[in-house]
C-alpha cells in the first residue's frame, strides 16, 4: 500500500486528536490485519469514493475514548453512552474532512465520509470489497490505546 495515501489518515486523525483533545500519541508497529474484526471498544467507519476506493476506521479502546471525551467537554466520562458515540461520530466527520483535504493535495479526487458507528471489540469491520489486505496502525496515547485501519480496493 502506497504510503502516501495512508499518512492523509494517520496525519488527519493525529491532528484532530491534538486539537480537540490535547492528546499526544506514540506509534506502534503497523500490521496487515488477518480479520476485519474491530481492535477497540468503540469504532467510527468511513468510506473513501472518487479516484480512489476504500473504507477505513479510527478504533478506540475504552479507555482512550473516555479520556479523549473527557478532555473534549471539560468533564468526567465514565462509560460509552449516547454522548460518547456521537463525539465517535463528530471525530470521524472531522478526520474524514482532513484526510479529503490532504488527498486533494495530491492531485486525487476523493470524498471521505462517515458512515457509522461500530460498537464493541471484535465486531465486524465491513471494510470494502476487493481490498487485499487491511493496513492497521496502532498507536499508544496519553488516553489509551486507538488503531487506524486504511483499505483500498
């Protein structure tokens, strides 16, 4: 996989997670993914159309979406609930824009959109058809553990 069309995302999501949320990050070793099973607790799913196919995901674990919306409103979360899914939700639209952004800057034309939440660890991942492999990019932050997956037809 061509890693100028995978650092848009890693690029994006960083950002936004500084941004909103003061969270730092440290990578860890990418992998091919064997499943499109969910590596966290808590998933935002977008599709990426145009000249470019594919899907990709931003995962959390609990723990680091906790803390990431915690940080976020400036109050205490203590469990995944409706305000939770919905900050999933307004993150992934916020990467989905960065990474549209930083994809047009390479002369391609994409669109990025969130499509929806995924709830719960070892849930399916409908990544696109046609894709041969599933890039997963894990990263320790101050919050918590969170996997970027890009997949490309």
């Amino acid at each position: 996989m061509d890693a100028t069309l995978v650092n848009p995302f890693i690029e994006g999501t960083l950002h936004i997670l500084d941004t909103t949320a003061f969270v730092k990050v440290k990578p860890e070793t990418p992998f091919l993914k064997k499943s499109r099973n969910s590596l966290g607790d808590i998933s935002g799913y977008l599709e990426i159309s145009g000249d470019l196919t594919g899907s990709a995901a931003v995962s959390f674990s609990e723990k680091s979406i906790l803390g990431i919306v915690s940080a976020m409103f400036g109050e205490d979360m203590t469990q995944i609930n409706d305000e939770i899914k919905d900050a999933v939700g307004e993150i992934s639209n916020m990467v989905a824009g960065q990474v549209t952004t930083k994809i047009a800057e390479l002369n391609k034309k994409v669109k990025v959109k969130f499509k929806e939440i995924i709830m719960g660890q070892d849930k399916l991942i409908p990544h696109i058809d046609g894709a041969k492999y599933v890039l997963a990019l894990p990263f320790r932050t101050t919050k918590g553990k969170v996997v970027i997956e890009v997949s490309y037809r």
